[in-house]
C-alpha cells in the first residue's frame, strides 16, 4: 500500500535560526560572574607582536621565567598580567620591536 502526503498539509518548519555568537559573547557566557572579561588591548598587542616575531608563547614564557601555561592564561580574557610581568613584556617589545610591514 502506498502512503500519499495529504495535498493541504503544511511542511513541518524548522524554528528560526539564531546567529552566531562572537568568541567573546561565548567567553562572558560560560565566565559570567567568576570570570569577567578583562578588556585589555595590550593581551592582543602581545599575540600581534609575537605573530609578528615568528615567536610562540614558549619563548615568551621562557623569556619571562614562566611555564607556557601561565603565559597562555596570560592571555585568556578574563585573566589580568601581573604588572611585574607585565612591565617586563614592555621592555621585551622595546628590546625586540616587531618588523614593519
């Protein structure tokens, strides 16, 4: 026996879809209030500047006499850079400038 779709039934919709979030919509999500999002342009200055090097975050942690891990949560959102640290990532940037482009 063939089953035929009656000729008035409505084709089942899918429910509207959502846009998609930002990284940092999804870091304040999953932070909320334990993990407030630090705005710090200097933690992006730092990644551009070790891009720009052809350094990784190992260097940088050796350099700071850190474990790669501390200086990878160096640079989460919601976590701040010591200010000693941060004082000697400056002189770092001044010692080794990134190339012009």
């Amino acid at each position: 026996m063939k089953i035929t779709p009656c000729k008035n039934a409505k084709k089942p919709s899918l429910p509207p879809t959502k846009p998609a979030l930002t990284e940092r919509e999804i870091l304040q999500h999953l932070g909320g209030d334990c993990y407030p999002i630090v705005d710090d342009d200097f933690k992006c200055e730092v990644a551009n500047w070790l891009k720009a090097l052809n350094k990784d975050t190992t260097w940088l942690a050796e350099q700071c006499r850190v474990t790669k891990k501390t200086v990878e949560r160096w640079l989460m959102p919601w976590t701040r850079i010591p200010s000693t640290r941060e004082n000697r990532i400056r002189k770092l940037m001044k010692k080794h400038p990134a190339p012009r482009q």
